[in-house]
C-alpha cells in the first residue's frame, strides 16, 4: 500500500510539473508575442512620425527652390535659367552625396535601424 501511495505522489508531481511546464511555455509564447508587438509598434509610429515631419520638410523645400529659381531666373534675365542653376546645384550635391558620402550615410542608417529594433 505504501508503494502505491508513493508512485502516485510521484505521478501527481510529474503531472504538476508537466502542467507548470506548458503554462510556462504558454506564458513565454505570449511575452514574446507582446514584445515583438511592442517593437513593431515603436518601429512603425517612429516611421510614421518621421514621415510627416519629412513630407512637410520637402513641401517647405519645394517652395523654397521654385522661389528661389523664380529669383534667380529673374537676376538672370529668363526665368528657366533660374530652374536650370537649381537643377545643376542639386545633380551635383547628388553626385558629391553618392561619390563620397553614400557609405558614411548607409552605415548610418543601417546602425539607427538597428538601434531602434533592438531598443
């Protein structure tokens, strides 16, 4: 009577550690559900934010270049040689940016991503 007593407390333990081991698991599944939501809810409202503050950025940089080659057309004498030095000055930060900055700016982007992932 004594072994039957014994073997099941020892059933009953691995039935209890067998349940605490699946609710465990259940509960590290759902953590790393929330954490991986949380990520990509911090990622994706950082994204956004830096949209809108991009989008209002460029419209303020249009108006500012079409003004700009307004002016300078008119200094010029016609207005498209205005759009034209505007054009020139941009094609050339293009190529600078491209030639000599374009591995300094991939890194650094690539390094923010990574920060903001992990974060």
């Amino acid at each position: 009577m004594i072994k039957t007593e014994a073997m099941e407390d020892n059933e009953n333990m691995i039935e209890s550690l067998i349940k605490r081991a699946a609710e465990y698991g259940k509960t590290s599944f759902e953590l790393v559900k929330l954490k991986t939501l949380d990520k990509t809810a911090d990622v994706v409202s950082t994204c956004i934010t830096h949209s809108v503050v991009i989008v209002f950025f460029l419209s303020f940089m249009l108006f500012l270049n079409f003004g700009l080659a307004l002016w300078l057309g008119e200094i010029l004498g016609k207005t498209y040689y205005g759009f034209f030095v505007i054009a020139a000055f941009y094609g050339f930060t293009g190529i600078f940016i491209h030639l000599v900055m374009h591995k300094w700016i991939k890194k650094l982007v690539r390094n923010n991503f990574i920060k903001q992932v992990l974060k």
